[in-house]
C-alpha cells in the first residue's frame, strides 16, 4: 500500500465582492509533491502517526476552511489524516535537517505569502490517502 500526502496552501482572504470565504485557496501542493515514498515516517512527517512530531496530527480540516478545498479533500471520501498548521507553526522546518526537496520547495512558495499576508495570514492544509491497494510494503 502507498500512501501520498497532498493539500493547499490559503491565505487570509481581505473582504471581497468577488470571493466569499474567510480564507483564498492559493498554492495547490498535488502537482508539487512527490509520490515515490510514504512520507508520513520521514522529515517533516516523523511520528505523526504515533500523535507526536512537528505537524500537529489530529487537527482535522480547520473549520473555516475554504470551499474549494473542502470539495477537494471531500473528493477522497474521508482521509486518514488531515490537519492545517500557520506559516508561524510551519516556517521552523526551514532549518530542519533533512526536510525533502519537494518540501523545501513549498515552504519557499509558502514564505513571500505569508510576508504579505502574516505568519497567521496563511496556513497549509495537509491530508493523506492510499494511492495503491495493492502493493504491499512489508
């Protein structure tokens, strides 16, 4: 079995007549992340299974959350784990060793954001889902 990791970034939506939701969908993480590995016992994932580690399990979807991506997270029915962290949570793992190159590269995305919008101004929203039923990692 496989499993991938995927999410969107939002950022804190200022009043708009064109956009109702309290928080903007901005970078979609899919097509940035890599598939290969079950990231969930590496950098920056560690132990979050066991409830412990940098990204805080068990948040679930935020409440507020914008209704693209809770039509997006929704599409897999109920992910195995799902939670959202601030920019202010989240920019430690900048200087963590070892994080993965595909991460590296959304928190660099994810940082301009949050000069313009603040470090509570933008969150990322994470779940996981099995990719493949039949392989087997054992």
């Amino acid at each position: 079995m496989s499993i991938h990791v995927t999410g969107w970034v939002e950022c804190k939506n200022p009043a708009s007549e064109w956009y109702f939701d309290e928080w903007a969908p901005a970078i979609n993480l899919d097509p940035l992340l890599d598939d290969e590995a079950d990231l969930r016992y590496e950098p920056p994932f560690t132990d979050m299974l066991a409830g412990k580690g940098p990204l805080a399990p068990g948040h679930g979807l935020p409440d507020d959350v914008s209704r693209l991506v809770a039509k997006d997270a929704g599409g897999w029915n109920a992910p195995w784990f799902a939670t959202w962290l601030t920019w202010g949570e989240l920019k430690s793992l900048n200087e963590r060793e070892p994080t993965p190159d595909d991460w590296r590269l959304v928190l660099a995305m994810v940082e301009p954001l949050a000069a313009v919008c603040g470090d509570d101004g933008v969150r990322m929203i994470l779940w996981d889902y099995i990719t493949d039923y039949g392989r087997s990692d054992g």
